[in-house]
C-alpha cells in the first residue's frame, strides 16, 4: 500500500506499506502414548500448531477442546485447529493399544 499524506500548504509525502499474510496454519503430531491391559485409557495425543496466527482452539473427534488430549482409549482421532483468523487445519493420530483381555485355557 501506499499513503500519501498532504498537508494544508500542498507539501506531500508518501510512504509505502506492505502487510503480509501469516503462513498457513500446520499441525505438528509430536508425541502418541499408547494404551495397553493395566490402563486401557492411559493414552494421549501432543500436538504443536504452527503458522497462521495464534490464538489457536481444537476440535477433537472425541469432544475434547484442549490441545494435547488425555485419559484416551486406543482408537483413531482428528483434531481441526484454527486461528485467530478463522483458517483451519486437521490432523489426525492413532492412538496404539492391544486390550484384550487374554483368555485362560484350563485343563483339569
């Protein structure tokens, strides 16, 4: 942009203003704990934004509003995150586990 300013004796001066756009917002999945017999809802997801601009809220699968979700059984989720600005991004993580329960085979 340019502005030119003018003042009461005609005298101008002119400046010029570039404004950028931020980046677009990226989602970093950093860090997936698994579940597993003893805590089959010990799971969790750590996620880093970037870009955009911050000021970011999340929008888990599950509900949850938070950026790094806890207390998550084993199973696949998305998460939208957006900015101050209202630009969006999605990621998704699968949280690892093998629950079953083992069965016991007993011979008398």
């Amino acid at each position: 942009y340019t502005v030119v300013v003018t003042d009461a004796n005609g005298c101008e001066s002119d400046t010029t203003i570039t404004i950028n756009e931020p980046g677009e917002v990226a989602i970093a999945v950093d860090n997936v704990v698994g579940v597993d017999c003893d805590n089959p809802t010990g799971g969790s997801i750590g996620i880093t934004p970037t870009g955009g601009t911050p000021g970011y809220t999340y929008q888990w699968s599950n509900g949850d509003t938070i950026q790094n979700p806890v207390d998550l059984a084993a199973g696949s989720y998305q998460v939208i995150v957006t900015d101050a600005n209202g630009c969006t991004s999605s990621a998704s993580a699968n949280v690892p586990g093998d629950v079953n329960i083992p069965t016991a085979d007993i011979q008398v």
